[in-house]
C-alpha cells in the first residue's frame, strides 16, 4: 500500500504543480480549481460549494452536510512567480522538484487522496477540505472569505509546509505607506522649497531607535523598510513627496493601532496609511487536538514533533482571530520560493498516514 499510495500522491502532485496557478493567471488560478473540482466530482458521497469572489476560486468539500466540520483541513493552491520549466515537475531521488512542490501542492494532493478514503468509509468523518487559491497574497478572498460566509469548525489543520514540526503561532503582518509632502525648489535654492527626505531621514532614524533592525533571529517585532521613492521630478529639483513602505510583523503584545501611533511619532507630517494587515496565529501548544495530532506525529515518524512560532503569515491565522484553534503541519522539503523548491515524497506519505490516523483514532 505504501508504494502504491507513494505513487498516487506524487502523481497527484505533479498534475497540481503544472498549472502556473500564479495571482497574475486567473485561468490558471481557475483551471486548478477545476482539475480538483473534477477529481472531487468522481468520489461519491463529497458535498461540494465552489466559489469566486475578486478573480480567486475556492471550493470547500465536506463528508457530511452542514458548515461546521468537527475539523477542516485548509490548503492553498496558488504559488509565486517562476520560470515556465519549473512548472514541469521533475521526480529524483525520491523527491519532487519545482514550483508549489512543498508549498503547497503536494499536502493538497495529500488532502485529495484522504478525502477519497474517508468518503468511502460505511459512516465518514466530521471532516471539511478548504482548497484557496490567494494565500499568497494574502488570503482575504479565500480563506478570509470563506469564515466570513461561515464556513467555521472545531478545529483547524492548515498543512503549510512545516517539516513535519507543529506551527503553533505566528506573527500579525502589516503594510504601511507613508507619505511626506514637500515644495519643489531648484536645486540650487533649497532655502526656496521644503525637501521631505530630511523629514524621511530623520523618522527613519527614530524608527530605528524604537525598533532597531534585528541581527539575529529575535521573536519581537520588525519594522523593515521595503521601498522608497523620492521625487521622480529632475536631478536639480527639490522633490514634491518621499513615499516610504514598511513591512510589519508584530506580536501579540504590539497591536496595530500602537503601531500606527509609534509611526504617527516618528513621522510627525506624514500621512499613514495601512494598506493591508492580518492578525497573528495562536493557538495554545497544549491544546487536546493540538496534543492529540503531535502524539500521531511521534507514532508515525519515531519522536516527537518539534513545536516552533514562525515570522510570515498563514492562512490559519483567520481562524484563531475568529477564536477557533488551529495550528499548521506539513511535509519535508526546502528552497520555498527560490529556484530550487522540493518536497519529500516519503513525508507525504506519512502526512497522509498521520492525518488518517488522526482523524479515525
């Protein structure tokens, strides 16, 4: 059963991986949705709802009627950008290389098989499967969306790519522009305008007593400058307007309307404006469902899952912002956006394994 499981999720994975199901191809973005509609289509007893909202398809599939599965499993279908040969999968070494291979095609491919064994059991789970399609860019009109129209749940298993640990919680993300206005001048007549890099030069340096730029890896909060532009007027002119971007990731302990205030300090003349933000991910590591899947994880892979909090953003974070715990796990692998992304195909099939364990035990 092992080799032929093995065989089927890798197949699997590899038809999901080549759609370039990327946020600028809303055909892809469609077209994967459909390959996985059409899959759920040829299991019997799978209650469906496909939906589209803003150009992002979902479906939502379930093993019994209603809107609240006991446990919903939630994976995200689109991926980053790449180069048209790494939506061609390529299989060595017991591995699966390219684009969406560990992030995170091969778990949705892990979710389509258990969807099917479940739905064939005399008398299936309480079980829910999310498939979203806008994760990665932040995941309002999918998953957001979906607990919005109230799709809710005891509990949630997002299945990131995690190495077979147990993400528990992670940080809030916000994007801030600011802008600072200034008077054009000739270059040569500062005195004659107003030049907002000084007021851009000195905010960033109270920014970075407030929150210095960390050297190492540090669980607190990050302010990072992302993006700056200045002018766009000639070489010899005073500019109009600096606009600075930042990138946020807080913890729980600094919540958004302090931050915006800090900014607010830092950037007297500026005018703030979030341009998008997400709650952080907490779920309590001693949680019994939490408990419970780490005990699977140990019985399958022979010790005990590492339990971590990470720095990006999930999905999950939806759910435990509704107040409904949740927390991620998923297969081995490596190079997460980079030219050289893959998952093991062996962790997915223990992923599998894990899951099914857990949901019947």
């Amino acid at each position: 059963m092992s080799d032929t499981l093995a065989a089927e999720l890798a197949a699997l994975t590899c038809d999901l991986m080549r759609f370039e199901s990327t946020a600028e191809r809303p055909d892809q973005l469609e077209a994967v949705v459909g390959y996985v509609a059409d899959y759920v289509a040829a299991t019997p007893g799978i209650l469906v709802e496909r939906s589209t909202a803003h150009g992002k398809p979902a479906l939502v599939a379930t093993l019994r009627p209603g809107r609240v599965p006991a446990l919903m499993l939630n994976g995200h279908l689109d991926v980053v950008v790449g180069r048209a040969s790494q939506f061609l999968p390529e299989v060595r070494d017991e591995r699966i290389y390219g684009r969406g291979s560990q992030d995170m095609k091969g778990s949705c491919a892990v979710m389509l098989r258990l969807m099917r064994a479940l739905a064939a059991l005399p008398n299936p789970p309480d079980v829910g499967f999310q498939f979203v399609a806008d994760e990665e860019i932040g995941g309002a009109d999918g998953t957001g969306r979906l607990l919005a129209e109230g799709w809710r749940c005891g509990f949630m298993l997002c299945l990131e790519p995690t190495d077979m640990g147990i993400l528990y919680a992670h940080k809030g993300a916000m994007w801030v522009e600011i802008t600072l206005l200034g008077q054009p001048a000739h270059g040569s007549r500062p005195w004659d305008g107003h030049n907002p890099v000084q007021a851009l030069t000195k905010g960033l340096l109270a920014l970075e007593t407030r929150y210095p730029a960390p050297t190492s890896e540090i669980w607190r909060t990050t302010i990072t400058p992302t993006r700056i532009r200045v002018g766009g007027g000639s070489r010899n002119q005073v500019p109009a307007e600096a606009l600075l971007t930042l990138d946020i990731r807080h913890v729980n302990e600094d919540r958004p309307d302090d931050l915006v205030a800090t900014l607010q300090e830092c950037f007297p003349s500026g005018e703030i404006v979030v341009a998008s933000q997400g709650p952080e991910l907490a779920t309590d590591p001693e949680h019994a469902q939490v408990r419970r899947l780490a005990d699977r994880v140990t019985k399958r892979i022979g010790q005990p899952p590492r339990f971590y909090r990470e720095h990006y953003s999930t999905d999950a974070r939806y759910y435990t912002n509704a107040g409904i715990s949740a927390v991620c796990l998923g297969p081995v692998g490596a190079g997460l956006h980079s030219d050289e992304e893959w998952v093991s195909i062996a962790s997915l099939v223990d992923l599998y394994t894990i899951l099914y364990d857990y949901v019947l035990g």
